[in-house]
C-alpha cells in the first residue's frame, strides 16, 4: 500500500496546500555551458528568443537540444510547478509541481522555432502522460512554456499537426504535452547541467514514436 501511494503522489499534480514551501534564495548552478562556455544565465545576444521544452529526463532533451545549428545556449532546470526554488531531491517527490525542462535560447534567423518544435515532437513520445518510458512522475510530463503569443499559438499549431500524424499512424496515441505561458524557471543544480557531455555514458531515456511532425521542412 505504501508504494502504491507513493506512485500515486508522484504522478498526481500537488495543490497550494500540499506543494512543498521551497525556499527564496536560488540554488547554485553552474556560470557557463560545460560544452560552449557561454553564459547559462545571459546576458543572451540581442535578437534570440528563448522557450522551455521538457521532454522527460532533461539530460537526453538538452544533449539533443544543443547540438542544433542555431542554439545559441541550453540549461536544464525546472518549471510549472508551485515551489519557489526547488532541489533536484525535492522535485523527484512529485510534491513540488514541475517539470524537468531544458531551456533553449535560440537564433530565429538560424534556426526558425518550427524546426525546435518538430524535434521537440519527434524526438520522445508526448503521449505518455505523467512519465516518458521508465521514468514515471509529474516531473517528466511532456510540456512546452511559452515566451510569448506568437510561440504559443506555433506550439499548439504543431501540437495539432502532429496529432494529426499520430491517427494516421500506427501509433495513434492521444497528445498530453501541456503547453502554456512560461512561469518562473529554476536553474537545475550545477551537476546536472550538460550532464552527458561530463557523463557521456550516462542514462539517456528519450525515445520518439518513429512518426513525422509535419511541420519546419
């Protein structure tokens, strides 16, 4: 009964009432990319846009997301939960409400954000829910966070293009990604920052559908 119920909190939003309190100082991180060496936290250069894509475990997504031509810096933090400032130990409860996400700051002349977003659909599979694979929890939900209208209504755009896909397919499955406005985001702890270019063996869960966006040709 006892794991049954911790499964059941770890895959159910929590409310105001029962998120955990946090705290109002940042957690360290890291000052630049482990790969690039620029900035994590800006100055961005003028001109670049920034959106928060989670995809499940955020080590995969940012490797992925990085290596796009055009990706001016990512980082793996948390966001679209209730707890101010949380720890990596704290979001795992599934008692502060966020997602594992990787922000991406990228140059729309270089690389347009339908092409982020086609990777961002093929690359995992946003029809699982409160998990992706074998890592189960509100902390890896499919989600997209927003900047601003204009990638918010080419998020959802994309989100129905590749429903649209998925009936047609064998797949099939119904999208849960949740896509909204960005709230706040929290840098992830300095270990978890490019965590597979100072790991490059390590876990790596992302796994797409085998089906096409339609979407950034």
């Amino acid at each position: 009964m006892f794991l049954i119920d911790m499964f059941n909190k770890k895959t159910i939003m929590p409310d105001a009432q029962t998120a955990l309190p946090g705290r109002q100082e940042a957690i360290p991180t890291a000052e630049t990319h482990f790969v690039s060496g620029r900035l994590l936290k800006g100055p961005y250069p003028d001109g670049t846009r920034t959106i928060l894509f989670g995809m499940g475990c955020f080590w995969g997504a940012e490797r992925l997301l990085w290596n796009i031509q055009g990706v001016h810096v990512t980082a793996v933090g948390y966001a679209g939960g209730l707890t101010p400032n949380p720890t990596y130990q704290e979001t795992t409860t599934g008692l502060t409400g966020h997602a594992e996400v990787v922000l991406v700051v990228y140059e729309p002349q270089k690389v347009p954000l339908a092409v982020l977003l086609k990777t961002f659909f093929e690359e995992h599979d946003p029809t699982q829910g409160m998990r992706q694979g074998n890592d189960i929890g509100t902390t890896y939900r499919s989600a997209i966070y927003a900047y601003d209208d204009e990638q918010l209504a080419e998020a959802k755009a994309a989100r129905t293009a590749f429903q649209a896909a998925l009936k047609y397919s064998n797949h099939g499955g119904k999208i849960t990604t949740e896509i909204s406005k960005a709230g706040p985001f929290y840098f992830a702890e300095d270990y978890h920052q490019q965590y597979l270019a100072k790991n490059p063996n390590g876990y790596c869960g992302l796994r797409g559908t085998g089906v096409s966006c339609p979407i950034g040709h």
